[in-house]
C-alpha cells in the first residue's frame, strides 16, 4: 500500500481535519484527551484507508442526512498516544490548525491524566474554537490560560 507524506496529510487536516478534545468520565471524574478527525466521501476513502493501516485509530461511515449527498468517511484518532506522535510528525507543516496542534502537543505535557473541572473543560474548548476562527491565534495564550485555571 502507498504511503502518504506527512505534508500530504497536513493539508488534509488543514482542508478536511478536525482537531478537538473528548472528555470522558471515570467514576464521576473528568478526563480530557486529544482527538483529530478527518471526514472525506466515498471517492476519497482509500486515502482514509490507508491512514487506519499506518497510524492506527478507526474509520467510521457516515450516512448522509440529505439523499442527494454521498456517503462520508470519517477517519479518528482519540487519546494522547496515538494523536500527539502523529501531530509530532505533521504540526511543522500545518498552515491553518497549526495552533491547535501545538495546543493539543502541549496538553499532553501539561495536563495529561490530571483530573479537569467544568471550567477548565469550557475553557479548552472556547479556547481550540477561538483558534479555527482565527488561525494566528498563539497556543501559548491559551496554555497560559489553562495553567492559570489548573493553578486555582
């Protein structure tokens, strides 16, 4: 199977990605990882394929809402491991989320495993929604934020 590069794989984020948080809860705490998503059609699911084989994470069909769309694919890696070494490989070369992926390489230094409050939860998110709509927003900004709030 061919391999993909990882500047081909920074412009499918940039153009189709998604980089956000989950948050889970054990027990009744919450815990917070990354997740990055890249939704494609039908045509395009080879590519989708060919990301599950080499960097793991799983793939997901998507049925259309409306009958004139195709079907979609959507491509996910969730938790610290597997997203922050594929974001390692590819955030030099991202242009649009390139903040985001630095924010979400920083969370697995700073807060991975810690238990979150609904605060910091709304913060993160308000946060990595701020960076998609102003891509020069600086990850550090928001990491100063967020260790601010951790501190309290």
């Amino acid at each position: 199977m061919k391999r993909l590069s990882w500047k081909y794989l920074a412009g499918l984020i940039d153009g189709e990605g998604c980089l956000d948080v989950q948050v889970n809860r054990v027990n009744g705490v919450q815990y917070i990882r990354p997740r990055l998503r890249i939704n494609m059609c039908t045509p395009a699911k080879e590519v989708l394929d060919m990301c599950v084989t080499n960097f793991g994470g799983h793939l997901t069909q998507r049925t259309p809402k409306n009958e004139n769309w195709d079907i979609s694919f959507s491509w996910e890696l969730v938790g610290y491991r597997l997203t922050c070494m594929f974001l390692r490989n590819v955030v030099n070369h991202l242009y649009i989320k390139q903040e985001q992926a630095r924010f979400l390489l920083w969370m697995e230094t700073s807060i991975k495993g810690e238990q979150i409050s609904e605060d910091i939860k709304r913060a993160i998110r308000d946060e990595l929604t701020a960076m998609k709509r102003d891509p020069h927003r600086l990850s550090e900004k928001a990491a100063e934020r967020i260790t601010a709030l951790l501190k309290r």
